[in-house]
C-alpha cells in the first residue's frame, strides 16, 4: 500500500510544493529587484509579496482550499500596508534591512491592487497544480 499523504496530494507533498513556490517566488523576487526598474520593479515586488505570502499561508496550512489561502494572504498583505500609514513600520524599517523588506515604509494606494494581483497568481498556480487527484487502487 502507498502512502496517501504523498500519492494523493496530502499535506507533506502540499508543504513540498509550497516550499518550493516559497523558495522560487523569493529568487524571482530577487531577480526582478536586480533585473528592473521603476515602477515595473515595485509593482512585481508588491504583487511577488503577496505570492510569497501565500505560500508561506499553504505551507503552514496545506490543508487550506485555494480562495481560503488567498483571502489570508491578500489580508496580512493589506493589513502590513494599512499599518504603514501609522509610521511604525517607517521606524522599524530606519533599524532593520529584514524589516524594510518584510514591513515596508510608506503607504502607496496602488500597492494594494498589486497585492490582489499576488493573490490571484497564488490561487491560479495552487488551482491549476492540484488538476485531479490521483486514482487509488483497489
């Protein structure tokens, strides 16, 4: 007999692939910071964050069904910006490089559409790598 949590997309493959997505999304992350400039480098950045964010929602909850992990990921990556317009993370962000990168500074308003991009790039790749789950034997 095989091991359903791997054959059947159970919770160890899930937190696999979403550790996978994690790792991937942070190089292209990277490589976008390095690679563009402007506004097209804010805007994957913003829209990479949340990405990110949702795979780090499926790894730690690898149950969690496609919109759910979105709607999670798309509220912490709203609430981190509506937190900015408070100044903590400004503060926070003079002290910390991992702050800056994980907390922001400033509060921009088209930040947020670009969060809900993220999102719905999350959703869109979990949904489209679940396809059907495999068939047991009998």
């Amino acid at each position: 007999m095989t091991d359903p949590l791997v054959t059947d997309g159970g919770p160890v493959r899930t937190r696999l692939m979403a550790a996978g997505a994690a790792v991937l999304t942070v190089a292209v992350g990277l490589g976008a910071r390095a690679g563009m400039e402007g506004g097209i480098a804010k805007y994957a950045g913003d829209t990479l964050y949340t990405t990110l964010v949702y795979a780090l929602v499926v790894l730690a909850a690898p149950r969690a069904k496609p919109v759910t992990a979105a709607g999670i990921a798309l509220g912490i990556s709203w609430s981190v910006e509506f937190l900015q317009i408070s100044g903590v993370p400004a503060e926070l962000s003079r002290r910390s490089v991992v702050a800056r990168l994980v907390l922001g500074s400033t509060f921009h308003t088209p930040d947020l559409f670009w969060y809900a991009v993220g999102a719905t790039l999350g959703w869109f790749v979990h949904t489209a790598g679940r396809g059907q789950p495999a068939k047991r034997r009998t």
